[in-house]
C-alpha cells in the first residue's frame, strides 16, 4: 500500500499496523493470542472495563527496571573514571508516593520543583537528604519548608535567593547545601543545539555572573557550595548540547576550585525517547558512557579531580512506562482538498489528559487495543472530544482502516507530562493512573468524579 499524501514525510506505511514496536511502547507491552493488547499480562479490555477510559496504565515493572537501569549505567562508567554519580528522578514529569518509592527504592534521588511536588515525596516517605528543589520562583513558604525538614540541596536560581535561603537556614540553625543554576546559552531539542553567549530565558545565572554569585553564597556560613548546574532542554537524543554546556561550566568549575571545594556538577536532565518508530533516542547506557568521557575528559584537560556528576532525568525514566487507552467514539472520513482522506477518529478524552501535541506539536503512535485486525492500514488523527480544533492526541500515525466506535486504543509513552500536565478543560475528570505487574492492576492515583469537579464551587447547593 501506498502513503496516503496527507501523512508527514517521516511516517511510513506500517508492515503490521497491529505492530508494538519495543522502542515505543513499554517493556512488558504486548499482543494475547486473541490479538489484545496486555500491559504486564493484563488485557486492555479487562483495563477499560474496570478503570473505565481514559486510563493511563502504568508498566511498573518497566519504570523499576528502567530507574535501576540508569543507576547501574551512570554507577559503571563514572567509577570507570574514577569518579562517582548521583541521579536524581526528575518528578515533574509524574509523581506519585508510588512512583516516588519505587525510584527511591531503585537508589534514586528525587527532584522536586515545587511545594507540592516536596510534600508529594514527603509523604511517600523519602528522606529529605535525598530531594533537591529546584525552581526560579520558590516562595518564601517552600523555601522555608524545604530547608526545615533537611532538603540535600537546593537548586539556586537567581542572585535575591541567596538571601532567602541563607536566612531560612539561619533560622532552622541548618547548614543548607546549594547549587547554582548556569544559564549556560546551551540549548538542545531532539538533534540539534544552539549556543549563544547567553540562552533569552527566564532560567539561572548568566555563565560571567557566576563567580560573584559562589562568593556570595560561600560568605554565608549557613549555606555550602555543592557545585554548579546546567538543564539545557528535554528529549534530546544526541549528547553534543551536554558537551558544549558541560565545557562552559568546566572553565568556570575550575576557576571556582581555587576558591574552596565544588564537589559536584549537576548536567540536568533531558535524555529523548521514542514517542514514534522513527525516533532513536540514545541508550541509557550509552549516555553514561558519554557523560563519563566528556566529563573526564573535560577534568583531565584543566587538570582538575573528575567531580560527582548529578544528573536529573524524567521523561527517560517514566515516559515509556505508560499507556493511555481511549474508547473511540466517532468517526469521520475527511477529504482533504479534494485529494485525500483523513480518517478523524474521536477518543473520550485529548488535551485534558495530555497536552502535549497541542502544546508543543509532539507526536505520538497509536494502536488499536482491544483487537487485532489484518483490514488495510488507514492514515488516522486521533482527536480529543475538547472544543478546540487543536485538540489532537496522536496528529498521524496508521490503524486498520476498520477501526470502529466502541474499540479501544492505546496510546504508548504518555509517561511524562501526560497526567503531570493535565487539566480539568471543559470539566473532564482527570483519568485514573493504575499500575499493572504480574497480571494484576492496583489504581495509584484515583480518577476524580463529579463530585470533586463541583467541589470546589462554592455556589454549588447541595
Ligand atoms: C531543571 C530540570 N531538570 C530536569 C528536568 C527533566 O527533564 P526530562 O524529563 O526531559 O529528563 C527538567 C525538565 O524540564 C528541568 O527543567
């Protein structure tokens, strides 16, 4: 079969349109014998049917593996050059106190960005001394709460933090741990980077101000001076941008040694995945293996100790965990300029639940869920039922073209930012997250009902 016109020109017509390609979706994601889909050996249709939809389902085994995985790859190759890494669950992109064990229990640190996100963690019982918080505008209040319950480092992110800090470890009688955040003019997506002298954003501490900042955080005696640190994008699949910003900060690292210790250097976070066949982000492995070399290389060059890397990963570590199943409910056949057909087909949920492609354009894959069929793949849009025409789960990808209302479709890799950025637009509940091991499914995070969208409405009677 031919590629219908309208798909974009890196989308092929699939072999298998019932295909789960491994990148794509997560580990333990395949076909029965009947044809439907089971996430850890447990059906799509048994999923919607209890759960209802949308459901994000959540393989936890393949988040366990994959947080125990980075663990592993960054442990080996910094010991390798003699040197030692920290990874830290970046847990913007989900958190929940489950998530927030299991990445704890696999040896991760957590970051948070947040009051909400700290007190999120708090109550799964993480150790404060293993959560950094980050943001550019902590109030007062997280501040105060992160530094009195023993946070292990606080991301700096502007000059008038200094002082908030300092003066909050003053009161708590604490000596807090800080790093400073670079504006490295590093920034990376997908392939590419751009470096300029200095990125026109709202993030860090432009690279020739940073001295004059780790002065003034070393004259105060209730803070310690961690290191420097640099988050140059997400879902970058090549390791150049990390170099280039890796390299600015040396210069400045080693500057910064002759006036006391700088133990560590934390590289962000932002490793790619594969949201689509075509991607082919690097392995965690072999990101390691980069990571170590330039960072080794970069110490061997100015002659300086080769420091403990943090690194903060998300998306890596929890996007391909999860699937989001849809019911279809409508359907349209749309000819577009008289050419070509575009198949509409409306799920029961959209930019509430992941906001993604209409935010950033982001693509997906789709798979029919709760059958196999072997009619002729047809160019599909999955849209949302939100009253926006921007509102698209899944802007191309291949279904047999007998897909219908009532099956159910899921959608891989809604990992991050799905349920973390989602809405109650046009008063859709937020879907429930189950988690699913071993042939049974545990809800982690319940769906809201009515109920809780008018509770808040004070105008409400009852
Ligand atoms: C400072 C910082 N660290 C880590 C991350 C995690 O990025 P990712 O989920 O792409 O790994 C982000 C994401 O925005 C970030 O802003």
């Amino acid at each position: 079969m031919s590629a219908n016109p309208l798909a974009p020109s890196w989308l092929a017509v699939p072999d298998d349109a019932n295909g789960l390609p491994a990148a794509v979706w997560s580990r333990n994601a395949a076909r029965s014998e009947s044809g439907e889909l089971t996430i850890a050996g447990v059906g799509a249709t048994a999923l919607a049917e209890r759960f209802g939809t949308p459901v994000y389902v959540v393989d936890e085994a393949d988040v366990k593996a994959r947080a125990a995985g980075i663990r592993a790859s960054f442990d080996r190759e910094f010991a390798r050059v003699g040197s030692a890494a920290k990874v830290y669950y970046a847990g913007k992109a989900f958190l929940s106190t489950e998530v927030a064990r299991w990445v704890t229990d696999a040896g991760l640190n957590i970051d948070v960005a947040s009051g909400g996100e700290l007190a999120v963690a708090l109550a799964a019982g993480v150790d404060a001394a293993r959560l950094g918080l980050h943001g550019n505008n902590k109030s007062l209040a997280e501040i105060d709460r992160a530094v009195g319950v023993g946070v292990g480092a606080i991301v700096i992110d502007s000059r008038i933090e200094i002082e908030r800090v300092a003066d909050a470890a003053q009161r708590h009688g604490r000596v807090q741990p800080v790093r400073l955040r670079i504006n490295s003019g590093v920034h990376a997506s997908t392939h590419e980077y751009l470096a300029t002298a200095r990125e026109d954003q709202k993030f860090g501490i432009p690279l020739a101000d940073a001295a004059d900042h780790v002065a003034l955080i070393r004259a105060h005696p209730s803070l310690q001076f961690l290191g420097l640190h640099s988050h140059i994008g997400s879902q970058i699949f090549e390791s150049d941008g990390f170099a280039e910003a890796a390299r600015r900060l040396f210069a400045l690292h080693a500057e910064l040694l002759e006036g006391g210790p700088v133990p560590e250097l934390n590289l962000g976070g932002g490793f790619g995945i594969a949201y689509t066949s075509v991607d082919e982000p690097l392995s965690i492995d072999e990101i390691a293996v980069r990571f170590a070399d330039i960072v080794a290389g970069g110490a061997a060059e100015l002659g300086i100790p080769v420091p403990v890397v943090a690194i903060e990963p998300g998306r890596s570590i929890i996007g391909p965990s999860t699937t989001t199943l849809y019911t279809v409910g409508t359907i349209k056949d749309v000819l577009v300029d008289g050419a070509a057909t575009r198949k509409y087909v409306s799920v029961d949920g959209g930019m509430s639940d992941n906001v993604r492609p209409s935010l950033y354009g982001a693509d997906y894959s789709v798979r029919i869920a709760n059958r196999a069929s072997d009619a002729e793949p047809a160019l599909v849009r999955i849209a949302g039922k939100h009253c926006e025409s921007g509102d698209i789960v899944v802007r191309a990808d291949y279904l047999p073209s007998d897909v219908r209302p009532g099956d159910l479709v899921g959608v891989p890799a809604t990992g991050a930012y799905g349920w973390a950025m989602s809405s109650n637009y046009n008063y859709l509940a937020r879907p429930p997250v189950v988690a699913v091991l071993d042939g049974e499914a545990r809800v982690i995070v319940r769906g809201e009902t009515e109920e809780d969208l008018l509770s808040r409405d004070m105008g409400v009677t009852r």
